[in-house]
C-alpha cells in the first residue's frame, strides 16, 4: 500500500510561500514486500519547473524489487520557489526517512538518494550541502543531472527556476556542485549519454573529475546515443536499458542490497 505523507507533518514549512497544493512538499512511500534495510529517495526530474511521472513511481517499483524502501519527493518548485527551499526539502527527506527508520524497517545507516535531470541536481546537492550525519545520504544515483550552473554546458532553464533570473554570481558557483564536492561527500552512481542535447555530458563528467580528485568512490556509465529523458531506459535506445542492472550491481557493491 502506497501513502502520501507531509514532509513536515507539524505543518512548519521552512519559506512556505502558502497553503496550496504546490506548497506543501510530500513523501510518497513505496514499501518493498521483501524489505532488505535500504532506502531510497527519490528525486524526478523538470528542470526544477514540474515533476516528470515517469521518473517517480516507476522507479520507485524497481527499487522495490530490489528489496529497497522508496520514496518519491514531491519537492518544491520554481518559479515561485527559489533556493534554499528545495534543498531544505531534500535534507529534510533524508532526515525523515531516518525518523522514521524503524516504522518503515529501514537501516539508518542505509539511506541513499536519487535524481534524473534537475532531480539529479537536487541529489547532488544533497551529496555535497549536507549538514550532519542526519542529513548525510550514505549514497547518491544521478541519472543525466544538472551539475554546472555556469558556462555553456548549464541547463538555463533549471537555474532560473531554481535561482531566479539574476542570482549572484557566488550563489550560481555554489549550486555547480562539483565544486562543492569534499573527501566527506557519499560514493556515487552517475549515468548519461554522450549526446545528451538538452543537459550536457560534461555535467556528469565534472562531477566524476571532482569525485576522482576528492577520493570519493564512483561509478559513471556514458552511453553513445539517446535523448534526455530516458528514464528507466528507452527500447528505442536499447543500451539505455542498462543502466538499471548496473545501478543493482553497484547497489550490491555498496552494501544497499544482499
């Protein structure tokens, strides 16, 4: 049975705006029917203006299948949102989904996040912005993510959404993660295509140069051809499909499966 909680069930949100629908940030959990320990947070896609359903519950079913508890955030959106509000959201899931550690039969120290596209800068910026151990993701999967926010190889549309249309330049270097990345940010899966037209391949490849150079454990696959936005992966783009398998298996290595 899957349910929508609050993710401040106190109904303190930090920079609400309002009491509408947008404004209230959510976890939708998805509890495994064989659970291993692991969780998962799950970040879709949208260039920080939607949230693409494809990378939400059926991702979310997969790492069910893999024994791990997951849970879709519903995180907060621009334009009327701006940072901080959606990596307060981010950090608030992870530290929920440990609140909650023993109702949900979930590992504390097995608590992982996972973003496509936006979503995927939004886990990055979990991996990197955290505060303390109890905001700290154990892991982190990001699937053709926004890294960069400056220079040509940033997604435009995602830094207005996320920072508005004249942030300060020190803001915009702070949000391009693989600049924030330290010996203490978690092992990381990264996957993209080379010819990804809409968020560039050398968004991936900055932040696997920055986690090779801090020491932090990584694994990055680079497929040759298929748009953004493949999600699970793509019958069309049939080496995309792989991605999931090789994700399980870094998930085995990382002690997130048996």
């Amino acid at each position: 049975m899957n349910t929508t909680i609050p993710l401040y069930p106190d109904g303190q949100v930090p920079f609400s705006l309002g009491s509408a629908p947008e404004d209230i940030p959510s976890l939708m959990l998805y509890p495994p029917e064989k659970p291993n320990g692991a969780a998962v947070i799950v970040c879709p896609g949208g260039g920080y203006g939607g949230l693409a359903a494809h990378e939400g519950e059926p991702i979310a079913k997969w790492l069910n299948t893999l024994g791990i508890f997951a849970a879709v955030l519903k995180y907060r959106l621009g334009p009327k949102y701006h940072h901080p509000a959606e990596m307060t959201d981010a950090l608030s899931a992870i530290k929920a989904v440990r609140a909650k550690a023993r109702e949900w039969n979930v590992d504390t120290k097995r608590v992982g996040i996972l973003g496509f596209s936006a979503g995927g800068h939004l886990t990055s910026t979990a991996a990197t912005h955290f505060t303390g151990p109890d905001d700290r993701p154990d892991l982190a999967v990001l699937l053709y993510p926004v890294i960069t926010l400056e220079g040509k190889a940033a997604h435009m549309g995602s830094r207005r959404n996320l920072l508005g249309d004249s942030p300060p330049p020190e803001l915009v270097r702070d949000l391009s993660n693989h600049l924030k990345v330290t010996k203490t940010t978690p092992p990381c899966f990264i996957m993209h295509t080379a010819d990804d037209a809409v968020v560039p391949v050398e968004n991936a490849l900055l932040f696997a140069t920055a986690l090779a150079a801090s020491g932090v454990p990584f694994a990055l696959q680079v497929y040759e051809h298929a748009p953004h936005g493949v999600g699970l992966g793509s019958p069309k783009f049939p080496e995309t499909l792989a991605w999931p398998e090789q994700c399980a298996q870094w998930f085995k290595q990382r002690g997130f499966i048996p």
